[in-house]
C-alpha cells in the first residue's frame, strides 16, 4: 500500500507558541506517512506570515492538499481560526480527523472540537505518544471511534 497522505495543521498566524512542538510531531508522522506541510513546524515561520506566496495561493494550495490527504491532524493546543477551518472543511469532505491537545497547556479545548464526535481527540504528552494511536486510526479507516 502508498504511503499514507497527511495533513498536519497548527497554529500560524494563531500563535507560534508551540511551533517546536509541532516540528517534533511532524517528525514522528514521518515514520508513518508522508507530511504534506511541513511548513507549519518551521521555526523561521512567524504569525507574521511573511510569504512569497498570497493569501489567496496559501488557501488555494492548502485546501487541494487537505483534498488530497488520506488523514487530518491537527494540534489544537492553540487556538487558530486557520485550524479550526481546516477542521471543519476536513469533516465535511469526510477525512479521518486526529487533533492532539496537550492538557499541560493549560488552556481549555473549544466545545466546538471537544464535543464534535467526528473527531479523534487525543490528549497527549510527548510528541511520541501520537504515533501509535494515529497508526490505529488508519489501519481502522475510520471515522466513527469518537476517541482513541
Ligand atoms: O489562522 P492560522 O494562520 O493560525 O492558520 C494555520 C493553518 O492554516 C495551518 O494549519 C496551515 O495549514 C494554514 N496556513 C495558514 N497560513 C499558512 C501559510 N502561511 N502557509 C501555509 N499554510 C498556512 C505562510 C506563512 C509564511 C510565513 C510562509
């Protein structure tokens, strides 16, 4: 079988607390799959976005690979208007969705991902715990578990 497809999504232009985090979960997914945005861990990205690219290319360039991806996971520690769209648009086009929240953030995950069933929410320590779990989702295919 291909190499699964991921879409990783977190924070940008939300906050770039966290952007090595998500570095360290990309490289845990990359023992999986292949990661379609490796962007989102770079260090030099700030919530600025400073880009070549519009606003317009980013949305365009990232809802066609959010189309082509196999499974969604987002990190949702910090809010972002970005992850909670993708989140949305993903559910709609029927994906497999994981969104990690880290509770020693301190902050309090939205009801809006929390309580949607939809999703895989995985609460979660170190970036390392994540890749087992989003093994298991896509060996089951499946949408329907409401958590791991
Ligand atoms: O609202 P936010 O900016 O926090 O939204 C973050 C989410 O939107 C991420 O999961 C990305 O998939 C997507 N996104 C937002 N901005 C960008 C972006 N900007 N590039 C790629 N994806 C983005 C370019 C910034 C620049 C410094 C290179």
């Amino acid at each position: 079988m291909r190499r699964p497809r991921i879409y990783f999504a977190g924070s940008i232009r939300g906050g770039r607390d966290d952007a090595r985090i998500y570095a360290e979960i990309i490289a845990e997914l990359r023992r999986i799959g292949t990661v379609l945005t490796e962007h989102v861990g770079a260090g030099e990205l700030t919530d600025t976005g400073e880009s070549a690219r519009t606003d317009d290319e980013i949305h365009e360039r990232d809802m066609a690979w959010l189309a082509q991806s196999d499974i969604v996971v987002a990190e949702v520690s910090v809010p972002s208007l970005g992850v909670g769209y993708e989140l949305g648009r993903a559910e709609a086009m029927g994906k497999p969705v994981a969104c990690l929240f880290r509770p020693a953030s301190g902050r309090r995950l939205s009801a809006m991902v929390g309580g949607n069933r939809a999703f895989h929410v995985l609460r979660y320590v170190h970036p390392t715990d994540v890749v087992e779990p989003i093994r298991r989702l896509l060996d089951s295919g499946a949408r329907g578990a409401p958590y791991f």
